[in-house]
C-alpha cells in the first residue's frame, strides 16, 4: 500500500489550493479514505473523510465550510480542495485510508499560508 500527495505549496491568506493523493496497492474504490493534517509541533489531525459508496465528505469544524473533499476512483485518487486558506492550515497534509493505522504514511504535501 502506498500514497503519493501533492498539490502543496506556498500560498497568501485567503488563496486556494488542491491536493491529490493517489493510492496503489488495494482497490481502492472499496475503502474510506480521509485526509489529515500534521502542523509544526502538533500531532497530526484528521480533517476530512470521504465516504466510499456515495463520495460524500465530512469535515471538522476548523475546515467545515472551506474545504471540499472528492474522489475518483477510476484514477484511485482523492481531491482535497482548499479555499479561504488561514495561517492556521499550515501543515504537511496526508491520506489514508481511514481506520487502517498500520498503513505506512506517504511522504505528504507540503501547504504554508503565509503573507
């Protein structure tokens, strides 16, 4: 099982990004995967979850609102989509499928917000 993020980068308050992190190694269309976030000197969050069976996302209530979770599938991938960034996302964002904690991390992606 292996993980690839990217899509991270330097970005000013309020700007956008989106993440992707391709899956490998199980079929990946049958597995709720999430989205998690390590920010410097914290232990790392989950953020977001989406569903497998209908693509639905659930977020925490520091994200709720700006951030939109998807997938596809066909291409064993998940999209984080960040809006309204704050200085407070900072962090290496992650993925994974959810409730799998042996699964080894992949490298992450790295999101500075920054003026």
């Amino acid at each position: 099982v292996q993980y690839a993020e990217s899509g991270g980068g330097l970005v000013h308050p309020g700007g956008s990004l989106r993440l992707s992190c391709t899956a490998s190694g199980f079929r990946f269309a049958g597995y709720i995967m999430s989205w998690y976030r390590q920010a410097p000197g914290k232990e790392r969050e989950l953020i977001a979850t989406t569903m497998d069976r209908d693509g639905t996302t659930r977020y925490i209530d520091a994200v709720r609102g700006r951030f939109a979770g998807s997938r596809d599938d066909a291409r064993s991938t998940l999209y984080l989509q960040m809006n309204s960034l704050r200085p407070e996302d900072t962090a290496d964002y992650y993925c994974r499928r959810t409730f799998y904690d042996n699964d080894r991390w992949g490298q992450g992606t790295q999101v500075t917000v920054s003026s």
